[in-house]
C-alpha cells in the first residue's frame, strides 16, 4: 500500500491577497488532488523576532519557533510559495527559516527539523521575472540547511492576472508547472519516508 504523504504548505507573505498566498492555495489544491495529505498554514499564526543571538543566549529559541520545527518534524515535506522583495528572500520566510534551522530540541530529543526533509519552490510576483531570482536564492539557504529540494519549480509571473475568479491558474503552462512540481513533491517524499521507516 502506498505511503500517503504529509506535506506542509505555507506562503513566505501574510499580505492579504498576496500572490504567493493565491499560489499556495493552487499548490494546497493540487497536492490534495494528486492524494497528499495537506496541512495549510499562515507564518501570520507563528509571529517571531528578528534573529538576534543574544536574544537567543537570554531566552532561547522562541516558542513559534519550536512549533513550527515540530510541524515540519511532523511532515514529510513542505511546499513554499514565496514572494520576491529587491530580488530576493522576503525577510518575514528567511527570518523564519533561519530561527527554525536553530531549533536543536522537540520535548526531551534531539532534532535538526530542516535536515533532510523535502522542500517544493513556488516564487510569484507582480512582474514578468515572477520571482526567479528570489527562488535561487531560497533554494541556496534551503540546501545549505540541509534540505532536500526538488527540481521542478513553478514561478508564477504578473500576479495581478495570474489567478482567474475560482483562484486557478489562467495559463496551462502554469498548471502543468504545478501539477509537474507537485507529483515531484509527493514522489520524493514518499520515496524518502519509506526509506526512512524501513
């Protein structure tokens, strides 16, 4: 019987009516869809300070922190839709990306919550690029913290018109993108899990 895989689906952007939020639901759709198991949630519920060590030294990691590396531990790979802000990682997804990777305990054991754990990209923005230089970005940070990202992407260009009144994709390419970058996800997860429980 096949392992149905759990994945974790956020947006890097708690904007209302963010492109990357409107790319999140197509991606939360398509994963279910294909028979994931999908948990969807906003880094609007996991507010966290800025990185700062000395904060960290005086109180430990945040809480919100702790929470979402529990989350990702409880998951078999996550899906990420991110906005670009200057040509890069908006500073909301790589602060929360940076305090999670400093995560070192859930409950009484020992845990690295990124390292090995399966990541799909999705970038958006308002312009023609969609995203791409911030999702080579992302890709980098992921990979330094271990992750194991998968190839296929979905960028998705001209936010603006990018989504008709249902909230799917107008343009096909854009929905064979996701389809392709969502059934990658779910394989590699599953391949993984299985690994991991044999």
């Amino acid at each position: 019987m096949a392992v149905i895989p759990k994945i974790l689906v956020f947006a890097g952007s708690v904007r209302s009516g963010a492109y990357s939020g409107r790319t999140a639901d197509v991606a939360q759709k398509e994963l279910a869809m294909q028979g994931a198991e999908v948990t969807r949630i906003s880094l609007a519920d996991y507010p966290l300070p800025i990185l700062d060590e000395d904060l960290e030294k005086e109180k430990g990691v945040p809480e919100n922190a702790g929470k979402l590396g529990g989350l990702i531990l409880s998951h078999d790979g996550l899906l990420i839709a991110t906005p670009e802000y200057n040509g890069s990682i908006p500073p909301l997804l790589k602060n929360t990306v940076d305090w999670v990777s400093r995560v070192r305990r859930d409950g009484g054991r020992p845990v690295r919550p990124l390292a090995g754990k399966v990541a799909g990209l999705c970038s958006s923005s308002k312009g023609h690029f969609a995203g791409v230089r911030c999702i080579n970005h992302l890709r980098a940070v992921l990979v330094r913290c271990q992750m194991e990202v998968v190839t296929p992407e979905c960028s998705v260009p001209e936010g603006a018109n990018a989504f008709d009144e249902d909230g799917h994709f107008r343009d096909e390419r854009l929905h064979k993108s996701m389809e392709h970058l969502c059934r990658t996800l779910i394989e590699t997860s599953r391949m993984l899990s299985t690994r991991i429980e044999a």
